[in-house]
C-alpha cells in the first residue's frame, strides 16, 4: 500500500514539475503601452502576431520591429523600454518580487536601438539588471563590488 502511494505521488509531480516551469516561463512581465508604424509584432512560441496597446507581455517573449515600426512596453515595475525600427529584442529574464527580495531582469537586443528607462526594479536591485547587446553586456555593479573593485 505504501508502494502505491509513493508511486502515484512521485507520479503527480513528474506530471506538476513542468507545468510549473511552464507557469513560471509564461508569466506577464508588463504589456504594450503604444506602437508606431505597421510592422511591430510577438514572437511567441514560434508564431508572430502584431502588436497593439495593452497587449500582455510574457517572460520569453521576443519583441519585433520592422522598418517603420516602433513600440513602448512598461514592465511591471514601472521600467519603460522604447524600440525603434528594425529592432529585436528578447525579453529573457523578469522577476520582480520585492517581499521576497528577488530581482532579476536580462533582455537581450539582438539589432536594432532601444530606450531603457529603469523602473524599481533598477532602483532597489540595480545588479539584478542585464542588457545584453550585439556589442557588449551593460549592467551595474553592487555598491559594495564597485568600492572593493575601485579603491585603492
């Protein structure tokens, strides 16, 4: 009897372990504040669809620009990105959970140029913030790394 129980529970969390993954992955990070142009669209598990005001933003979602387009997105901490035209960038990475302390933001800017306006997420965790760029990473050093890193 206690085999079978064991079973059927390890069972029921293989079944639960990924859909909470996917739970997690598929999260609404912030959503469409505006668009400009005709060709501004979601890449979303594989499929595009365009972009419009107030449409959810998720966690793995790549935002698409074409030559004409441009969009603003407000995360849920108040962080403003604004991209202009022939943009793509990956919205890799978004926790913001302040009762739990943990911050956590990576986008990735594969082409094109783009605005970030840090929200409280950049204010009270500015280390847990990554941009990643065709060129080179930007993020900020913890106060107390920065004064171990640059004193003498």
């Amino acid at each position: 009897m206690k085999k079978t129980a064991i079973c059927c529970l390890a069972l029921i969390l293989l079944i639960l372990l990924p859909l909470s993954a996917l739970a997690e992955e598929k999260r609404v990070i912030g959503k469409v504040k505006g668009t400009r142009g005709s060709m501004v669209s979601i890449l979303r598990d594989g499929k595009t669809k365009p972009a419009f005001p107030n449409d959810k933003i998720y966690q793995s979602d790549t935002i698409l620009t074409g030559s004409d387009g441009a969009i603003g997105i407000l995360l849920e901490d108040n962080t403003l990105i604004s991209m202009g035209p022939i943009g793509r960038l990956a919205m890799d990475k978004f926790k913001f959970a302040p009762a739990k302390n943990e911050y956590e933001l990576r986008l990735h800017m594969m082409h094109g140029t783009f605005v970030y306006q840090s929200g409280l997420l950049g204010k009270l965790a500015p280390h847990a913030v990554e941009l990643d760029t065709p060129v080179g990473r930007i993020s900020m050093l913890k106060e107390t790394d920065f004064k171990a890193k640059f004193s003498e």
